[in-house]
C-alpha cells in the first residue's frame, strides 16, 4: 500500500486538494477531523484539556476559539497541547492505515497540516505540497473571520516556509492558477505513484513481528 502525505501552509488549497483526491477514488485520513473530533466527542482528551487549560472548558465542551487564544503564540502551551492530541491522533492515523490494508486500498491519502514540522514525511512514501503564491495566500486568510495581517505573520513564523516545504516535496501541487491546473497536477502525482511498491507500510515494527512469528 502506497502512503501519500499531503500538506501545504495554512489558505494554500490543501483542504481543495484533499476532495479532489477523494474524487480520484484515493482513501484520505484527515489529522484536522481528527483534532475535531476528539475534542468535540473524547472524554479523555476534555478531561486533559480541561486539567492543562480550565478556562477553555466550559459546561463539559472545549472552546476550541479560547483554545487556540490561549496556546497562539505561547509554545509552551501549545506543546503541552500536542502532548495531549498527538498521541491519540497518532492511533486514529494507525487505525485508518489498518482498515485500508484490510480492505486492499492500492494507495492513501495523510492528509497532514504540519507533516514536516512533526517529521511525519518519514511515513509517507511520497509527499504533495500544495502552495500558491503568498499574495494569493494571504487574500484567502484575510476573508477569514477575526485574521488580520499580523495575525498571519505570527502563523507564517511558526510553520516551515512554504519555499522549504516545496524544496522537500516530491510533488509540489500549484492552488493558485485555476482547478484545473491543479487537479492535472494531482492526477500526474498518483498516475506515477501508481503500481509502485509502498515502503512505509505495514510499518517496520509490525514486519519484524511477523518475522518473528513466521
């Protein structure tokens, strides 16, 4: 099974490109749902949130708004934040790599905000970097309720430059020209993706276990 990682900087088109893989018949696991989810929906993970951060639970539900006032722009909190989420976004990826191996899918999506910031190219066979110009960029996020220009510069300072992201990328997807042009280039990324033999998975742990059984 082929891993395909897809990330890109905050109003690049990454969510764009995610539905349209979907279309392509690609199973995709989004990280961002998952966040959703379990803040919306796991006790364990509000009970967490709300020993870390008390004033961003309210009435049993996390803020997600006074959340992310709270830990923007104070790493320290932010990490104690991915300290509770990451492990358990971590397991939800597994599980969703699991159910598609069982089910035979050729190739996956990890759909991955900060794929290279949290080193999660190293399980992907192959990464698609979405990325417009950053003129571009910043009329998307300014539509956005409550952005403001400095806001976006404190966003840009904390993830990987969108140059560096194209530099690692194996296939760097263009959102700033039209659909059409990007959905071109995402059907050229899975066409040569396609048939080859995926390194990432099951991961090496799992192989060494069945070594070990066999």
């Amino acid at each position: 099974m082929v891993i395909l990682g897809l990330t890109g900087s905050i109003a690049m088109g990454k969510s764009a490109a995610a539905t349209a893989l979907r279309r392509l018949g690609l199973p995709v696991h989004d990280a961002d749902a998952a966040v959703h989810r379990l803040l919306a929906e796991d006790p364990e993970t509000i009970k967490g949130v709300r020993r870390a951060f008390p004033k961003t639970v309210k009435a049993g539900r996390v803020d997600r708004r006074a959340l992310g006032a709270r830990v923007f722009g104070d790493p320290v909190a932010l990490r104690r934040l991915e300290s509770i989420l990451h492990p358990k976004v971590r397991r939800a990826e597994a599980a969703f790599l699991r159910r598609q191996a069982r089910r035979g899918a050729p190739m996956v999506v990890l759909d991955v905000p900060l794929l290279f910031e949290t080193g999660a190219e190293t399980r992907c066979d192959a990464v698609l970097v979405v990325s417009a110009p950053a003129f571009i960029q910043a009329q998307r996020v300014l539509r956005r309720p409550g952005m403001t220009p400095r806001r976006l510069a404190e966003i840009r300072a904390q993830q990987m430059p969108d140059a560096e992201k194209r530099r690692r990328a194996d296939f760097v997807i263009p959102t700033g020209l039209g659909k059409a042009l990007s959905l071109r280039a995402l059907r050229r990324a899975v066409r040569k993706m396609a048939g080859r033999r995926g390194h990432c998975w099951p991961p090496r742990r799992l192989r060494s276990g069945r070594a070990g059984h066999a």
